[in-house]
C-alpha cells in the first residue's frame, strides 16, 4: 500500500509498505477518504502539542473507508461494510474510563496521531474504532465524524436552549459546523464574527443570521443590529483576543464555549468583578469527542449539516505532500485527501 510517512519535522514522503495483516480483534480499513486537521499541521511542523512524535508516522485521524479484512473476533461489521473511524482508543479499565469519561483515558491512543493513520491506502485499526456508515454516505462525508463529533461535544456543552441566540466566533470550517449544529441544536439565532469576507459570506449561506469582523465599528453595527442577550458564545479562534472578546459579547448568564485550541502558554484577561461575578458567566471548554459518533453518524446521514460546503478541496493522496508544503492551502476550509483517486 501506499501511505503519507511523516520521517520527521517538515519531511513528508509516499512511501510502499506492505500492506497490513488483522490480528483477531483488528479490522483493515481501505481508506477512501481522510480529512487534513490542524493538528497535522502542528505535526507536521513538529510541534506534537499533546502527542509525543514519532517518526515515522502515517497522519490523519479524520477518515472512512471499506472494510476489506477483519480478524475472527469483530463482529459489528463484515467485509465491505463502509466505516468511520473514531481515531481515540480508550483503553476501558483506568479510572477515568470505568468513571464513563473515556476522553480522559489514561492509556489514550489515536490513529494518526500516536499510531498509524489514515493518509494512506489502508490502515489498521482495533474494531473498536469503527462505526459502520449507510453505504449511501460519500466517504469524505463520512470522514467528517471525527471533527463534527468534537464539534458535537462542544454543542453540548455549551448551554444553547431552543430559543438561544448564540454567537460564532471564527468561521472556518470549525466555525462553520457550529453554526450549523447550533442551529440544529436550537439556536433562534447565531451571529458570526469573522475577519476574512469569504468565510463571513459562508456563514451567512449556511443559516448564520448575519457575520461581522471584529474592528469596533463592525461590533457596534453588530450591537445595533442584534440587541438580544447572548445565552453562548462559542470561541473557535484560540487566540487571546478573540477568547476575551467572547467574555465581553456575552450576556448575562451566558455560557462562554472556548473551543478553539489556545496555544499551550496562552492567557486571557478575565476581571472575575465585569465578567464573572455581575454577569454570572460561566466558562467551559470542550475535549475531544466522547460517545457522540452515533448520533453525529445520524446527522450526517439526515444531511443535517451541509458539509458539501464546508469540504474545499480533494486532493488524491499521490499529491497530498503539497497540502503540507504549500501555504496556500492552510487558508482554505476543509481538505480531503481522497485515496485510490
Ligand atoms: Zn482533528
Ligand atoms: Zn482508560
């Protein structure tokens, strides 16, 4: 098989492997389609973050794909079955886990993050991994389980009632499945603030009632346009000014959803008197995706979210080194590579 081998930092390569073989409670998916994520780029430029890298390493942990071997224990699905992966293996038996909050594993695994992924032709996984998907489902939608379910678990989290008026803040393609869940969640209402027109224009088509930028005459537009309390603000930047402008546009008893991944060393201005104690804000964040791949699996498939638009770019993974090389594409919105194309 072929796959894209991380050899260090900055050193992608298409490399032959051979290709893998299912222990018993393994399955051997043929990845059709795997989504390109933030965190490939951090590992790309070697900054591992919360994982340790090493090399090599096959990236990629949003993917789908077809089953075409599995061990004699797997049971839930057969060959030819078209799948999602969730990448995170939970290992069942630490404390967190046997508390139901697998996210906060002790043992925690990913594919394609500490094990091999899904920029390549096939990957083997534990079966556990695996969710089947309607065959009716085009695989680079279905490699979206991975980020609409950490979406998901940002959505329930972050307090929207039906009703809600619920701000966005940064509408890449992050931005742009919360919009769409928080509409889907119940929001009356969800206003984006976003820097770049484009992407402020997509908000607006995918259902957001209207999309500012955040110089102070487009929050005062904003302030005028849209005088309702704010019940959530939900925060995909992760940089500093954008969390405390998520404080500061938020009403009384909002819940303030910081989603976007700060930088490991970042800090916010928080003034507990303003913020937290006169407004009774409550501030949270939201880890991984724990136990929602179902119920995002149905959403999917009832095309609750239009991820048509949210996907930018497939690229085949014969020609995917260029997603890493060439900084044009990190602009983008969603890339595909796209396997066996
Ligand atoms: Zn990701
Ligand atoms: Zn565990």
């Amino acid at each position: 098989m072929k796959a894209l081998v991380l050899t260090g930092p900055r050193k992608l390569e298409i490399r032959d492997l051979p290709d893998p073989i299912p222990g018993p409670d393994e399955v051997v998916v043929d990845v059709k389609a795997c989504g390109v994520c933030g965190t490939d780029i951090h590992l790309f430029e070697g900054q591992g973050g919360a994982f340790a890298n090493e090399y090599p390493l096959i990236m990629g942990h949003e993917y789908a794909g077809v089953v075409s071997a599995a061990g004699e224990n797997v049971r839930h699905v057969s060959i030819g079955d078209h799948v999602s992966i969730d990448p995170n293996l939970y290992c069942g038996v630490c404390e967190p886990c046997r508390e139901g909050s697998v996210h906060f594993c002790e043992q925690m695994t990913g594919y394609g993050t500490t094990k091999p992924g899904g920029f390549a032709e096939k990957s083997l996984v534990n079966a556990r991994a695996v969710y089947k998907v309607p065959d009716s489902l085009p695989f680079e939608v279905a490699a979206m389980m991975e980020p609409v379910s950490c979406c998901l678990h940002g959505i329930d989290r972050s307090g929207i009632r039906p009703g809600s008026v619920v701000l966005v803040i940064g509408a890449g393609s992050i931005g742009q499945m919360m919009l769409m869940l928080a509409l889907k969640a119940g929001a009356a209402k969800v206003v984006v603030f976003e820097l770049d027109a484009a992407k402020r224009q997509k908000a607006v088509a995918l259902g957001a009632a209207a999309a500012y930028g955040t110089d102070e005459a487009s929050l005062a537009a904003y302030r005028k346009d849209h005088p309702e309390p704010v019940s959530s603000v939900i925060e995909c930047v992760g940089l500093k000014v954008t969390m405390e402008l998520a404080l500061r546009l938020a009403s009384r008893q909002a819940t303030i959803m910081l989603f976007g991944l700060a930088p490991q060393g970042e800090r916010m201005d928080i003034f507990p008197f303003d913020d937290l104690f006169k407004k009774e804000l409550t501030l949270t964040a939201s880890f991984i995706n724990p136990l929602v791949a179902g119920r995002v699996i149905r959403l999917l498939q009832a095309d609750a979210i239009n991820m048509d638009q949210v996907i930018t770019d497939r690229i085949p993974l014969s020609e995917s080194v260029k997603i890493f090389t060439d900084s044009s594409y990190r602009k983008r919105g969603k890339i595909i590579v796209m396997s066996g194309m």
